[in-house]
C-alpha cells in the first residue's frame, strides 16, 4: 500500500497504449480496406468488420489500465473533457437533425470518416478541462 | 464547500518545491499547485498520504 501510494506517476503504461492504439487503426484501414476487395463474398464481410472490434477490446483494456494509474487530477481533467466532448457531439447532431428536418435540408454526412472529428475536439475539450486546474 | 488548506506553507517549512512534493507523493506538479491554489480538493486518500507526509492531523491540513 505504501509503495503503490508512493511510486511516482510514471508514464511507463503509455508506450502500450501507443502500440494498441496503432494496431487498432492499421486493423481498422485494413478492415476497410478488405471491405472493398472482398466485398462481392458477402460472407467474409462479419469476419473482416469484427476484426478491429477485437483490437479494440484490446485497446480499451489498455486506456483503462493507464486511466487507473494516471495521476487523480489527470483523471478528472479527463473525465471533464469526455463530458464537454459528449455533450458537444450531443448538440452537433441534435443541430444536424434539425438541419435534416427542414424541407432543403437534407444532408449527406460521410460516416465513414466522421469519426476522424473526434479525435480534435476531444483534444480542445481536454485543453478546456485542463484551463480550470492551471 | 469551499475546503482550505495550508499546503503551501507547510511545503516552505520544509524547502520543498512543487516538484519535489508532487514527487515524495507520487503525484504531478500540476496537482500540487491546483490543491495550493483551491482549484482542485484532493482524494481522501492523497489527502491522507499528505498530511501522513507532513506527520500532521488532515483536520490540520485541510479546514473547511
């Protein structure tokens, strides 16, 4: 207890981190990828979405472990700018259904790399959160 | 609830900068300062190992 208490906020989790998330993202793009070349055998379609799903199981585990470890204020600053980030992404598509109510607005969102938005502003929302503790 | 505390002072007392604390208590600089400045009331337990690092009562440390 002591020791654990004690031991300084190392960052050494972070490199594994690091290495799941990319193998995530190669999984990903090779999902994708595969989606195309193998598209006509409708079969292989579930195997090769499954594919990043479980690197991603991987890499959440790996987020958790590092979360668990992270200094408490770092925790908090976290837990703050994923609730700024999700309210954000709350109200953006709250906004987009509206748009989408109107009688011109229909809207063609490109899902498929929608995602890649996230990542930024969940990186503003930390910065946000964080001005509060300087 | 607004929760004081006397970190700093106890910190000069012992010629230990932010740094030097945050290390002893295995914690960043930044925490350090947002607790000196009441930006951020720590964990029951943070609290404890600081006013067990500063052989001090956590009433002592932290007043409401």
């Amino acid at each position: 207890m002591e020791q654990e208490a004690l031991a300084p906020a190392s960052p050494a989790r972070i490199p594994r981190l690091v290495v799941a998330g990319g193998v995530f993202m190669i999984s990903y793009f090779l999902a994708r990828h595969g989606m195309h070349a193998w598209a006509p055998v409708s079969h292989w379609d579930i195997a090769v979405m499954s594919m990043p799903l479980l690197v991603f199981f991987w890499l959440v585990w790996e987020v958790q472990r590092v979360l668990r470890h992270i200094d408490e204020l770092q925790r908090r600053i976290h837990l703050e700018a994923l609730a700024l980030a999700f309210l954000t992404v709350l109200l953006a598509l709250m906004g987009l259904g509206l748009i989408e109510e109107t009688p011109k607005g229909r809207i063609t969102l490109p899902f498929r790399d929608m995602w890649f938005a996230l990542l930024p502003l969940y990186g503003i929302c930390y910065l946000a959160a964080r001005r509060h503790y300087r | 609830m607004i929760v004081r505390n006397d970190l700093r002072e106890r910190r000069a007392e012992h010629d230990w900068s932010q740094g030097e604390l945050a290390e002893r208590l295995g914690v960043s600089r930044q925490t350090i300062n947002a607790i000196e400045t009441g930006k951020y009331d720590p964990s029951l337990e943070l609290a404890f190992r600081i006013a067990k690092l500063f052989k001090a009562r956590i009433e002592d440390v932290f007043k409401p």
